[in-house]
C-alpha cells in the first residue's frame, strides 16, 4: 500500500504502548472542570477529546503536527496528508508513492454521475458532494473485511485502504459537482500527471493560463487541512467513526455538519461583505470611506465577517498565507485591494470599539476574494472547496483513531433540573433562584 502503509505500520505499536502506559500512569488525573454555561454553550473549551494531527494556539494559529501552518504554505496537499497520518514530512519517495496510490484509485464511478445527475438541479452543491461520498459506501475495504472477522489491531489498515479510495475520488466528485451544477459541462477527467491539487483545479475547468489558479487551489487545501477535533465537522466525523462505520459514512457525516451556515459559511459571508463595499463605493474607497462603512457596520448591530476567532488572539497565518498570494498574484484587482484594506482598518477600529477579545482577520477574510479573482464566483459552492480540503484532516483522524483503537464516543447527558441541583448543591445563587 506505499510508503505512507510501511511508515505507519512501524509506529503502530509504539503509538499504542505510548497510550497504554499513559492511562496506566494517569488514568486518574483530571484535566479539564466543566461550569453550567459551558454545559448549556456548546462545550466550548471542555477539554474531551485527544486530537494529535492539529493544535490551534491562541498565540501562533493552527499548528499541524508541529509545524505552523505558515511553514507549512508551500507544500503539496499529498505531504500534508503523509504529515498529518505520521507525525513527519515525506521524502521525494514517500510523495511519489503517495501519489501513485491516490492516482491509481482516482476513478470516479458512473454510478456517481447516474445519482448526482438525478437529483433535482436546486440541490445544493454540499447535498451533492455528501450524498456522492455515501454512494461509494459500497466500495468500503472496512466494512467488507470487518464483516469477514478482521482483528481489531487490523481495523486501520482497511481504514486507510478507505481513506486513500475517498481522498483520490474527491476531487475529480467535487469538481464534477461544480461543473454539473452551474451548468459548464460533463465532469472532466483525471489528470494521472498532475499532483493532488492541481488535478482539481484543472478539473474544475475554469480559465489558468499563469497556473496560479493551480497554485491557489493548492494553498487553500493545505491551509484548511485539519482545525484540531473539536470543530463541528471533525467531531461528527469522529464520533460517527467512533461506531465503526467506515470513512464513507463517517466523511459524509462530517460533510453535513461543514454545511451548517455556523461552519463552512464563512468566506461566503466575508465575500459578501467585500463585495457589499465595492458596490457602495463603485470600487475601492478611501481609508475614511471605509473605516466609516466599518463604523456603521458595527453600531447597526452586525459583526466585519472574517474577523475575530474563537481561540486566536493574533493575525490568522492562514489569513497572511493568503494574503500574500494576493499581493504578489493580483496586487492591483478591486475585491483584493478591499479586502487589503480592510486588514489595515478594520482591526484598529475593533480595537476602538472594545467589545472583541480578537481584533484581528482570521482564514476566511480573504480566501473567497481570491476565489472570486479566477471566476470561481459561485458561493454556494465554496463550502465543497473547503470540504475537499477538510477531508485530509478527517481521513488522517480516522486511521489513526482505528489504529490506536480509540473507543466510541459516549459522553454523558444529564437533564436541566439535575443541573440545577447541582449547582444549588454547590451553592450557585442564580441556580437557587431557578428552583425557586
């Protein structure tokens, strides 16, 4: 199965030992207290889960295995995947072989086309692409060999056999998708010549006459790889694979919550607002103008979409990755010009306002203008983009789930009148008074 198989095959049974020896030594030590608001908030910061592909630091970004993302901006998609399975960055030979076994198994089946062509021309490109990824559940390694008695020290084997199936067909599904949907023309086919990410950009078809759209679409999936466990898509992938479904199910889950406008929506949104000004101001406006627009944004009610972060307290390096690209790519184009301004304005007037922890730009403040720059305007399908690129970290978090055999996800749920016994048991006023 490659090198990424041999590599992996050497770690698993020191990576068990490893998690063996910890819950022998510390099962007992607590690592996380949990209040009522972060019971009725979504969990946030209650620590759960042990993701070791991604950390996101408050002070450096999304970190992937160690390395931040910003070191990490010039390399292939195939590497970052190889990273994220192994802790470690291929050689040459692990990259070639990782794009042998990714080539190999690129086909999409007609039978995807059938069902995605069926579907009613108002479908969603997201419903699209999650129901494409189910379709192949048929061609599950896992669920064949597990039905056959595999033994669970085998489980991740038939995991990465699935995941290598799913992240080969995904470009060539989600580029189809788009061509299908806004009506360009029959899905193009696979390039074996091409790596990884610019085989979907040369599948989407759209103009390329620089190859800087090849170069963009490579950033944008290396960018958006992986975001620790605990976002909404990772976590339903993780807890659907928790069951033992395979990648299919589990993948197609996690797609379904990316699609939640609370996720995968950001860019959208942010490309919106851009756009917004530049029809206010019939271009770019002044620095006035628009720390002005950002004033009157703010005191009607509304958020600058793209800037803030739940966790970062710095500059987003995924944001400056891709400025960057803009900068050298298209210094002088209208929709980038906005967006550099609005990273020079919008952070100083956030400041003044001084009701947000984090001022600053985060991802999805400028990928969707570069996006709009190569004519990939359609909105409702840059969540797929983004889902594509999510895949790698969902993949990688599954095989090694299986491979250090990772029990199910089970937390346990109490009602709203136990919290309030307990927390009047501990002394809470404000529980006392919602007894009362």
């Amino acid at each position: 199965m490659g090198k990424l198989h041999e590599r992996l095959a050497e770690q698993a049974p020191v990576l068990r030992d490893r998690i063996h020896k910890i819950v022998a030594e510390h099962g007992a030590a607590v690592v996380s207290e949990v209040n009522v608001s972060q019971v009725f908030g979504g969990m946030r910061g209650v620590k759960g889960l042990v993701c070791d592909t991604s950390v996101v630091e408050p002070d450096k970004g999304l970190v992937i295995r160690g390395f931040p993302i910003g070191e990490l901006k010039e390399r292939l998609p195939e590497e970052i995947f190889y990273l994220l399975c192994t802790g470690e960055l291929p050689d040459p030979e692990a990259v070639a072989s990782l794009h042998q076994e990714f080539s190999k198994r690129a086909e999409v089946p007609g039978y995807v086309w059938d069902i995605l062509k069926a579907l009613p021309a108002d479908t969603h490109p997201m419903a699209m692409f999650s129901t494409a990824i189910l379709s192949m559940e048929r061609e599950s390694v896992f669920r064949k060999r597990y039905s056959e008695g595999m033994h669970k020290t085998d489980y991740w084997e038939a995991t990465l056999e699935d995941a290598l199936r799913l992240l080969a067909v995904l470009p060539g599904i989600a580029a189809g998708i788009y061509r299908i949907h806004t009506g360009k023309g029959d899905p193009l086919p696979h390039n074996p010549n091409l790596d990884w990410g610019a085989d979907y950009a040369a599948m989407l078809g759209l103009p390329d006459t620089t190859g800087e759209f090849r170069n963009l679409i490579r950033l944008y999936m290396t960018l958006h790889c992986d975001h620790e466990g605990g976002n909404v898509s990772a976590f339903t992938c993780h807890t659907v694979g928790s069951a033992l479904s395979d990648p299919f199910y589990a993948v197609s889950a996690g797609m379904n919550g990316l699609a939640g406008p609370l996720h995968g929506l950001a860019n959208q949104e942010c490309l919106h607002f851009v756009l917004e000004v530049r029809n206010k101001y019939n271009g770019v406006p002044s620095d006035e103008q628009l720390r002005e627009y950002v004033w009157e944004t703010l005191n009607s009610g509304r958020v600058v979409p793209g800037y803030g972060h739940a966790v970062l307290r710095v500059t987003d390096p995924r944001f400056t990755a891709f400025h960057e690209f803009g900068t050298r790519v298209c210094p002088n184009d209208t929709v980038f010009k906005i967006v550099d301004r609005l990273f020079h304005i919008t952070p100083q007037v956030l400041k003044e306002q001084g009701k947000v922890k984090d001022p600053w730009p985060n991802v999805d403040a400028g990928s969707g203008s570069l996006l709009y720059l190569f004519g990939l305007t359609e909105f409702d399908y840059y969540t797929v983009l983004f889902g594509v690129s999510r895949a790698l970290g969902m993949c990688s978090q599954l095989v090694l789930n299986r491979l250090l055999g990772t029990p199910i996800t089970r937390p346990k749920s109490v009602s709203t009148d136990w919290i309030i016994k307990a927390a009047t048991a501990a002394g809470s006023p404000a529980a006392q008074s919602a007894k009362k």
